[in-house]
C-alpha cells in the first residue's frame, strides 16, 4: 500500500505540475502576447512623439517668423507714424502761421476801410463846402457883376 500511495502521490504530483506548467505556459503566451503589444504600442506612441516634436518645431519656427514679421511691421509703421506725426506738426504750425497772417491783414483791412470811411467823409464835407463856396463865390460874381454894370 505505501508503494502505491507513493505511486498515486508522484502521479498527483506530476499531474499538478503538468497543469501549473501548463497554466504558466498560457499565462506566458498572454503575457508574450501583451507584452508584444505594449512594445507595439510604445512604437507607435514614440512615431507619434516625434511626429509632434516636428510639428512643434515647425510652429515654433513659423511663430518666430510671424513675431520677426511682427517686429518689422510695427517698426516700420512707428517710422511712418512718426513721419506723419512730423507732417502734421508741421502743417499746424504752418496753419497757425497762416491764421496769424490772416488776423493781422484782417485788422489792416479794417484799418484800411476806416481810413477809407474817414477819407470819403471828408471828401463829401469838403464837396459840400466846394458847392456851398461855389454857390457863395456865384452869389459874389453875380453881385459884382450887378454893381459894375448899374453905376457906369
């Protein structure tokens, strides 16, 4: 009896073993299998990286440019603003000159035109005296001429 307990106890034992080695040999096929996988994966996700790693290189170039582009833009516009700021500046003064001048001929002008009131009016009084002495200097010819026919 104990042989053949020995017996059945070696062959439970080598069943045992068979299916754990059988189970770890499946569990090593998933396991192959999984880690194959995961290796596929890593690579893809790898291509993937580097593919962004370019993309971003690349908008980081074409950034770089816009903000050069950007630079160049605002300068060249802060150039022209200035020259435009300097233009206007410029024809300011120049109206405010022009403004000056025009106040000043304005006031000759009225000057002029008082003098030129003031002239007419002592045209017309020294007309009217002329006409009035002319009427007198008739009513003194006449009279003469009266006096120096009657007496003879």
């Amino acid at each position: 009896r104990s042989s053949d307990l020995a017996e059945k106890n070696q062959k439970d034992a080598e069943e045992a073993f068979l299916r754990k080695t059988e189970e770890l040999n499946k569990e090593v096929a998933v396991h192959t299998v999984e880690v194959q996988s995961s290796r596929t994966e890593v690579t893809d996700l790898r291509r993937s990286v580097q593919g962004l790693e370019i993309e971003l290189q690349s908008q980081l170039s074409m950034k770089a440019g816009l903000e050069g582009t950007l630079a160049e833009t605002e300068a060249r516009f802060s150039a022209q603003l200035g020259q435009i700021q300097g233009l206007i500046s410029h024809v300011e003064a120049q109206l405010s000159d022009l403004r000056s001048d025009m106040e000043h001929q304005n006031h000759e002008y009225r000057m002029l035109m008082d003098i030129k009131t003031r002239l007419q009016e002592e045209i017309a009084m020294y007309r009217s005296l002329l006409e009035g002495g002319d009427a007198h200097v008739s009513g003194l010819s006449n009279t003469i001429e009266v006096s120096k026919s009657g007496p003879k």
